[in-house]
C-alpha cells in the first residue's frame, strides 16, 4: 500500500524519508536524473519545488511539492502590508521553481539555480530527512568543513527532542 488509510478512506501518504548520498551527472541538456527511490518519496504530486540553499547555503533544497505547501501554509495568514511577508515571498519567487520530472526521471533545474549552486557536471544528491539537497561535490566538501564543523550534531539532536 502507498500509503496509509484515514477511517473516511482518504489516502494519508507518510512524510518522506531522503536518506544517502548519490552522485550523478547533469546531461548535455542540463537534466538531472532523479533515483526511482526518491521518486517514489515525493509521491502525489509528483512534483518537486527546488530552491536556493538558505543563509547563502550553496545548494538547492528540493521538497516534494506536498511538503512544501504544508510548510508554506503559514502564509494564508500572512498579510500583505507585512513588508517580511513581502520580501520573503519575493525572494522565494526569484529563488525557486516547480519541477515535474520527464518519463525518464529527470529534471530541468533552471538555470539561475543551477548557476547559485555551481552545478555543471557532477552532481552530489543528498538525502536531509524531508527533502535532498544538490550540491557542487568541492563546495559540499569546503561547506562540511567549514560551517558546518562548527556544530555538534548531538547537542543539536537533543534540542530538536531526538
């Protein structure tokens, strides 16, 4: 079964699980094929929202479109004239794109994204619970060791209540 059965017989799809590390390649055309696994993980929709790395982070985030809309669903009481509001819509409009991928599993990130990530050829695919994230394999590297050396996963587990 895909997913799990709600007593009005609706079908409730589990939160995905993105877990490990893959490399691929960008094809000639820029395409990125998506792993059968991961695919299957973003479920209905079959779509995928990608988007620039937060805190200038240098690689994109892609959620399932299904996981996204739950996390944006805090806008629909958010009010225009909130000028946070207006900026961060803004910059999530200029910063992201929704993806369907082809018959084969890929997808066609645009280019603007690509270029903020540094994503020519190889591709390094990483599992992060809730969605993958994409990144250049040196700037994933120098990002390891830089920022992220700096936190201790265990203290920060403990605090997330895990």
């Amino acid at each position: 079964m895909d997913g799990f059965q709600q007593s009005g017989g609706d079908l409730i799809q589990p939160a995905p699980m993105f877990s490990g590390v893959l490399t691929h390649n960008l094809d000639p055309k820029k395409r990125l094929n998506i792993p059968a696994n991961w695919r299957e993980q973003v479920g209905k929709p079959d779509r995928t929202f990608v988007m620039q790395g937060f805190d200038n982070e240098p690689c994109l985030y892609v959620f399932p479109m299904r996981i996204m809309a739950e996390r944006l669903s805090f806008l629909k009481n958010a009010k225009v004239s909130d000028p946070r509001y207006r900026t961060f819509t803004r910059t999530l409009g200029e910063s992201s794109a929704e993806l369907a991928w082809d018959s084969q599993g890929r997808i066609r990130i645009p280019d603007n994204l690509l270029e903020y990530a540094g994503l020519t050829g190889v591709v390094f695919m990483l599992g992060a619970a809730d969605r993958f994230e994409l990144w250049h394999p040196d700037r994933r590297q120098s990002h390891k060791q830089g920022q992220e050396s700096k936190i201790t996963i265990g203290h920060v587990a403990q605090e997330l209540g895990f």
